[in-house]
C-alpha cells in the first residue's frame, strides 16, 4: 500500500480489526478443542503407565487397579534382571549416542560447509536409513552378522544404534552450520590463527549446542529402540526387551516406574534444552 | 596447500560416518538378498544356490498377511491425515507465541518407550478395563463385544503410535506458508473454503507427502502393535519375518519375505510420488 492511497477513517479501521480476530476466533475454536482432545488421547496412555505405577497391586500381576502407594518407588531393583536390562540398555545408549555424535557431527559439518562429489550419494543414503522401516533395517543387520558368523550382543546393538542415529545427528549439525557466519571464523583467520584454532576455538562453541541437540536425539532414539534392537540382541536383553518378553508373564510394577523415570528425565532434558536455546536466542 | 586440505577434508569428515552407513546399512541389504538366495539350516550351515523358490513359497504362504499389512498400514495413514491435519493446521496458524509447547505436547509419546505405551493401550482396551467394563456395566456394549484382539485395537494402536510423524511435516509444509498469499485469495474474494481448497492445501501436500511416507511404512512392517493389541486374525508380515528371523531360524525365508516386502513398499512409495509429482518427493528427500 502506498501512502498516497486514501486510507480508510480510524472507526472503520478499528471495525475490521474488531471483528477480523472474532471471526478467527469461532474458526479456531473448533481446531483449537479438537488439538486438545488429540493431545488428551495422546497422553493419555502415559498417564495410565504412570497411574499404574503406584498400584498397590499384591504381586507382579498389574492390571486392575487396587490402591495408591509409593512402595514400588523404594524397591525400584528387587528384580535384578529387570534391573541390568536397564542399566545395559543406558550403557548401550550413552555409547552409541557419543559414537554417532562424533560420526554424525563429521558428516554433519563436511555437508554444511563444502561442496563435494559424493555428497549426493551420500544425502541419498542418510535418506534412507532415516525412513527405512526398522524392520527391514533389523532384518538386514541380523543377515550380515548370520553371514560373517558375527555373534549377537551389546556390541552388535550398539553398532545397529549408531547407524541409524548417525543421519538424525548429521541433519541437526548441517543445519547450524548452514546457517553459520563465516566472518566469524574469517576474522580469526586474519587475527592470525590456524584452521586448526580457528575450528577449536571459534567454529566448534558456535556448533557445539547443536551436536549436543543430536547426542541427545540420538539417546533418546537408542534407549527407546525395539524393533532394530530384538534383531541385533541375540540374547542379551536391554530395558524394552525385557518388557516384551515379560509381558506373558506379567508385568510388575516396577517397569512403569522406570518408565516414569525415564519419561520424567527426558522431559526435563527436553525442557532445560528448550529453556536454554530460547534464552539464548533473547539475548542474540 | 589451503586449497588443497579444502579438498581433503570433507572425505576425511565424512569418511568414519559414512563407511558405518555403507557397511552397517548398504551391505547388510546385499548379505539379505544372499541369504534369501541360499539352501540350508542353521545347523549345517547355509550356501548359496540361487535357489529363487523360497520367494514364490514364501509369497504363496503369507500373501495374506502381506496384504492384510498393506490395508492396515493404508488405513491408518488415511485416518492419520484426518486427525493430524487440523491439529498441524491449528498450531500452525492459531498457536501464536505457544507453537512450541504444542508440538512438544504433541511428542510426548516419544519419550515413553514404544512396547511400554503400546501395553499401555491393551491396559485400556482390555475387557475389564476402565473404558469398556464401565461400559458392559452401564449395558450399553454386549457382553460379546471386544476391542483387543480385533483390527480396530491394532488400526488404533498404529494411528496411536505414528501419529506424532503426520502430525510434524504437515506443521512445517503450513507453517512455512506466506500469510501474504492466503490474504491475496482473501482479497480476490475468494472464501475461507476455496482459500483452504486452492491456496493452503496445495502448499500443505508436501507436508502431508512427508507425512505418508513416514507413517505408512513404518505402520505397514510394524509387528509390535499387531502383537500386542490383536490376535491370530490379525498377524501382520511383520509379526511372520520376526518369527522366522527369530524364533524358527529359517533364515532365507525371512530373508526373502523381507526383502519382498521392502520392494512393495519402495514400488508403492514410487508410484505414489510419480502420481503426486516427482518434484515433492526431491524436496521432501532434500530435507
């Protein structure tokens, strides 16, 4: 709109934007119900896992609801296999998480920053391990090891983990080094200091939230992980895997506590994450 | 010499993640289709012998839990879009300085484990659970009536599961819409249905392309909600390979049933973005 065009008096201004919102509002207030009723159904099984674990059910059979209490909170561990499957699926976790930082964070940088033959074949190929079905990846991975005669256990997930978080970190680390001032990192140069320097001191702090975002990412995806784990597994069982294989038998209340647990961690670290980037982007 | 390290290095970045890819993802592919391709046991051992009858064997035994797969993966995916759409639609143009408190609402399910919030629906749907014995009580369901077990129970557990993946890509096709193209057709007297029709929806159908993608093949090889929330009526191909993989150990079957239904899947994923235009499918592949 150009100044010269005759602008409408200040009453019908106000008119229009009176009504405008209404309008939306009416609109929207239907959309708006129907996200909240989606939202309840999609909590609403999280809170019958938490619900259920303060039942005061008398053993391991855990299905109809007797009373509150805290007491499976206290005895957390009184099932030690329950209890290493939990601590080997972390371990695997934390490893594969770091590994396909480091791995992811590589690809990650060398696709934001150059141009390079191969990366093509290489986007395509990270396109694919990201919506391949899992199963077909599981399916895969167990040909290889039945083949090379490879037994099956926590290295063989571990391995099978970092595969498949490995594009999820590079995507999130590409994307910050895309957006990257280079002056910043020209301006070290001219001050005299090496590529070597300039990526240590300059380049990687500016990055660094971003690889964190994908070690995080790629936590969360190996900890969770069912399907592409029970092919990988052998007999070794991580936390998930323990529950499907209990669930014949019962499940005690104990795993919806870890499940709380583990709910309740990764909601924090999402949060603080969360609470931590928007601050940051205030003060930018 | 700075030039030519500028050429070095991204092959050495990339070099340690991308070998991982080829040897834990592409290879893994070629040791699958051997594998279907070889005569033995697990006893004896396996060789190859190109022996290609596993394939139609295989085909013949469980084309209906191939199909039943299918219907079930496209079911989904349709009641998926229905649902996710208006809520991606709301938080994209309705969610104001919240949009991010919505859609990590909408995640939450993603940090509960998949088996963990699946057996957390049979809870729900079982006979004496807190929906359906109030219900039997009241009279108004018969006492014959069931959700577990049946296809709606794993349909739902499905739609439950992914929706989070129909709901993203279409928030990011709507959110990156300029409002100033949706006042144009406000200002060309076009009405808030044909706005919607002519203008949003087509700028919407990558997301939702995405969205289809990353539900339908997932859904379609799932074998966790099928064996959680259904019965012998509703085994899915999924549940077959896991159980030929690993409990009967007849490896070239598994093998060939897998790769079978990768190329379904692939087949079906391609004619679907030839007949939505092949341009969506880069742009969605670029992402």
């Amino acid at each position: 709109m150009t100044t010269t065009t005759e602008r409408p008096p200040a009453a019908e201004v106000e008119k229009a934007a009176r009504i405008k919102p209404k309008r939306r509002i009416t609109g929207g207030g239907i959309l708006h119900a129907w996200t909240w009723v989606i939202i309840a159904w999609l909590v609403l099984p999280i809170l019958v896992m938490i619900l259920f674990g303060f039942n005061d059910t008398p053993g391991r059979y855990n299905q109809t609801w007797v009373g509150f209490t805290f007491k499976w909170y206290g005895r957390l561990f009184e099932y030690p296999d329950l209890t290493s499957a939990l601590v080997t699926s972390l371990v695997i976790a934390v490893v594969a998480s770091l590994l396909s930082g480091a791995l992811g964070t590589g690809i990650g940088y060398a696709l934001g920053r150059y141009r390079f033959r191969g990366s093509g074949s290489l986007n395509l190929i990270m396109f694919a391990t990201m919506s391949s079905p899992e199963l077909i990846m599981g399916a895969s991975l167990l040909s290889l090891f039945v083949s090379a005669g490879a037994g099956l256990g926590p290295v063989t997930i571990t391995i099978a983990h970092v595969m498949f978080s490995i594009s999820f970190v590079a995507v999130v680390v590409r994307a910050r080094v895309m957006t990257l001032d280079r002056s910043i990192e020209e301006a070290a140069a001219d001050l005299g200091a090496s590529p070597w320097t300039t990526f240590w001191k300059v380049t990687f702090p500016i990055i660094l939230p971003a690889v964190f975002s994908g070690v995080l990412l790629a936590f969360a995806l190996s900890i969770d992980d069912f399907i592409v784990t029970a092919f990988t597994a052998g007999t070794t069982k991580t936390f998930p895997l323990w529950i499907w294989g209990a669930t014949r038998v019962g499940l005690p209340p104990q795993v919806n506590v870890m499940g709380t647990l583990i709910f309740a961690v990764g909601v924090f670290f999402a949060l603080a994450a969360n609470i931590r980037s928007s601050s940051k982007s205030k003060r930018d | 010499m700075n030039r030519v390290k500028n050429k070095i290095a991204p092959y050495l970045l990339v070099l340690p993640g991308g070998l991982w890819l080829l040897i834990f993802f592409a290879v893994p592919m070629v040791a699958m289709l051997s594998l279907s391709l070889q005569e033995g046991d697990i006893v004896n051992g396996y060789r190859f012998t190109g022996h290609w009858q596993t394939y139609t064997e295989a085909i013949s035994n469980y084309d209906t839990q191939i199909i039943r797969s299918l219907i079930y993966g496209a079911v989904a995916t349709l009641i998926l879009i229905v649902l996710a759409f208006p809520v991606a639609y709301w938080i994209a143009f309705y969610g104001g300085k919240r949009k991010a408190t919505y859609l990590f609402l909408v995640l939450l399910p993603f940090f509960v484990s998949f088996v963990l919030r699946t057996i957390s629906w049979r809870q729900i749907l079982t006979d004496e659970g807190p929906l359906l014995h109030p219900l039997r009580e009241a009279g108004l369901i018969s006492q014959s009536f069931h959700i577990l077990g049946t296809p709606t129970a794993v349909i739902l557990g499905l739609v439950y599961n992914f929706l989070p993946f129909m709901v993203l890509p279409i928030y990011v096709a709507l959110e990156r819409i300029d409002p100033r193209v949706v006042e144009a057709a406000r200002d060309l007297y076009a009405n808030p249905a044909t706005t919607f029709r002519k203008v949003i929806f087509p700028l919407a159908l990558p997301g939702v392309f995405a969205g289809v993608l990353m539900t339908f093949v997932p859904a379609s090889s799932d074998y966790v909600n099928s064996e959680v929330l259904g019965s012998s009526e509703t085994t899915m191909i999924g549940q077959v390979i896991q159980a030929q993989f690993l409990e009967n150990s007849d490896y070239p079957t598994a093998s060939a049933l897998s790769f079978v239904l990768m190329l379904v899947l692939l087949i079906g994923v391609f004619t679907y973005a030839r007949i939505l235009g092949t341009e969506d499918v880069m742009k969605v592949a670029a992402r």
